[in-house]
C-alpha cells in the first residue's frame, strides 16, 4: 500500500504538499487531543482530590488506594482498588468499605458520571449498633448533573444480598435478584420534592414473609414524591428527620404494587411523622390473598369484605370479575395506631426514633 501512495505521488507531484498537508494536520490534532485529555484527566483528579480534602473537614475521610486513570481517547475512567471511608454520617462515627469501583466519564457529556462497583459493602458503626453487609453480583450507579449537584441518581443492579443489624431494626436479612431505582428533584415543584422510582424483582424478607406465612419472592414497583427532601450527612439522623417534618415533609405514594404468590397490594396515599415522631396519614389499598393476615390483626375479613363489595357497586365496579375479589382497605395512621378499613386495632406502632 505505502508503494502505491509512493508511485501515485511520483506520477502527481502536486498531491504531495496535500499529502503532507494533511498528515501533518492529523499529527497536530492527535498531540492536541492528547494534551487535551491529560489536562481533563488533571483536572478530574484535582477536583477528586479536592472533596476528598473538603470532606475531611467535616470529619469524613475518604481512601482511594491503587488509584488509576485510563479512557483515553474519548473517556476519562477513573479507578479505585478497595476504598475506605471513615467518619461521621448522621451523627454517630462509622467505618465502611467497598472491594473496588470504576467511574466513567464521556470526555463531550462530563457531567454524566457511570459508577461500576465491586461487592461488597461493609459499615459498622463505632458502638456495634450498626453492622451491615451488601453483597451483589452487578451494580452499575449513574450520577446526572456532577460536579456542582447531583440532578439524577440512577442504581442498577442484579444478585443482591443483605445481612446484618442496625438499631431499633433489629436484625436485617433479606436478597433481591433484580433492583432498580431512580431519584431526582422535580424542578416543577415549589416543596422541594424528591421525585422516586423503584422497582425489585424476586425480593423477599424474612420479616415480611413471618407476616405474610410465605417464602415466594416478590415483585414490587414503589413511585412517589419526598417533599421537603434534604439531605446534610453533617447533621445527626434525628435533627435530619426533624427539620424534615417541621418543614412539612411527607411522602406522596403515588402508587405501590406489589405481587408475591398469591398475595397482591396496591396502595397510594401520604405519609409522614407526627410530633412524638410516630407514623401518621394514610393509604387507599387493594388487596387480594391478605384475609390470614387481617384474621392475625385481629380483623374480621367478612366484616371487611361485605364493607368492599358494597363500595365496589356503588362505585360502579366489576361484579363478574373473575379471579378473587380484591379488598378495598383504608389503611391509617393516626398517633402510631393502627386502623383498617372501619376496624382500628390495638396495633400502636413505636416511634420511629
């Protein structure tokens, strides 16, 4: 080949200054670029290791052992071999790890961020109330509008596992085959809200499946508003949720599905905390298979049921269904206690801290 461009341009001397021409300009915009893609990856380090150094001054340190930097041309993929964090979250010191993660970033949309994570995840807590461990076989983060404020979180990921124990929770357990979520403001609003979408597949607890007398996993869609959503890892968990609550903060569920056997739950309602910091609001829901766990609450489901059905025809509903007829359940909370449909149990909830 290099033959044939050397015969042609023998036979053409006048492509030659063209050649030449253009082939030098090839190099010139290579060496550019390069130098191009060195200073952003200087600046990216520099802006890590500057929140790293701020974080410090509010008691939070962060560790990126093994740091590397490849992506050259077109990205800038920053890595970290077993980072650690140590310092103060919500007001009480903890300690955490992960096994290792990758962020990338398109040199033309930097402000787009993708984060590969390696399992698993490890805190624990300076008193030992707190010890969790996540485990997974996927985990892809993307964060939106970097570096200024985060506008998008979005969380994919498959395997998941949890173990462990966190205060008045007591102990934690559950797995996940499939999670994904997203959070992001809504500019349109006025109250601050924090826009949510989650959805799990084949998820089980074995606290829920204690309740429900089952171990066939779940799916579950949850999307719905956080009004008054701030978050201030600086100041304690308890101020946080007060602030939170003196703002007017609540969640708006604007639908809840979730399908496990042959049990099935739709909701939608409000929710938020009153000033003993109990649960209060309430939720529309439909439900089906859920009549052993009314009986354990100490709720006649046939008293419930006839209440349904009537609503149901007065409301123009369906009466040749087929399939179980779904209960329509006024679920409230009011002062912690527990109260649904007409009946209002003897369920009073304990504060949430």
């Amino acid at each position: 080949m290099a033959a044939e461009v050397m015969d042609t341009l023998k036979r053409s001397p006048s492509l030659r200054p063209w050649l030449l021409a253009l082939v030098g300009a090839l190099v010139l915009i290579a060496i550019a670029w390069t130098v191009f893609w060195q200073l952003a990856v200087r600046q990216t380090t520099l802006s890590l290791d500057a929140w790293i150094t701020r974080e410090k001054a509010f008691n939070r340190n962060w560790s990126c052992p093994d740091r590397q930097v490849t992506g050259f041309p077109f990205k800038i993929a920053i890595a970290c071999g077993k980072p650690h964090f140590d310092g103060m979250i919500f007001g009480q010191h903890y300690a955490g790890s992960l096994n290792g993660f990758v962020a990338t970033a398109r040199l033309s949309n930097p402000s787009e961020v993708t984060v590969k994570v390696a399992s698993p995840f490890a805190v624990v807590s300076d008193d030992k109330t707190v010890d969790i461990n996540l485990a997974w076989k996927d985990l892809n983060v993307r964060l939106g509008g970097l570096p200024r404020n985060v506008a998008k979180v979005s969380i994919a990921g498959e395997g998941f596992s949890l173990q462990g124990h966190a205060h008045a929770f007591g102990l934690l357990a559950g797995r996940a085959r499939h999670v994904t979520a997203t959070f992001a403001p809504d500019a349109a609003r006025q109250d601050h809200a924090l826009h949510f979408h989650v959805i799990l597949k084949d998820a089980s607890m074995p606290a829920i499946d204690s309740i429900l007398r089952t171990t066939a996993p779940a799916d579950s869609v949850a999307d719905g508003d956080i009004t008054q959503a701030s978050l201030d890892p600086g100041r304690s968990l308890t101020t946080t949720l007060d602030k939170w609550r003196a703002a007017g903060g609540h969640i708006e569920l604007t639908s809840f599905l979730v399908n496990r056997g042959e049990t099935s739950l739709q909701a939608h309602g409000a929710l938020t905390l009153d000033s003993a910091h109990r649960l209060d609001g309430q939720l529309d829901t439909r439900c089906v298979g859920f009549e052993p766990v009314l009986r354990r609450l100490g709720v006649d489901p046939g008293l419930i049921a006839a209440g349904s059905l009537l609503a149901s025809l007065l409301g123009g509903g369906d009466e040749t269904q087929k399939g179980p007829h779904p209960l329509r359940l006024r679920v409230k909370f009011d002062s912690g206690r527990l109260s649904i449909g007409p009946v209002r149990t003897s369920i009073r909830l304990p504060p949430l801290y």
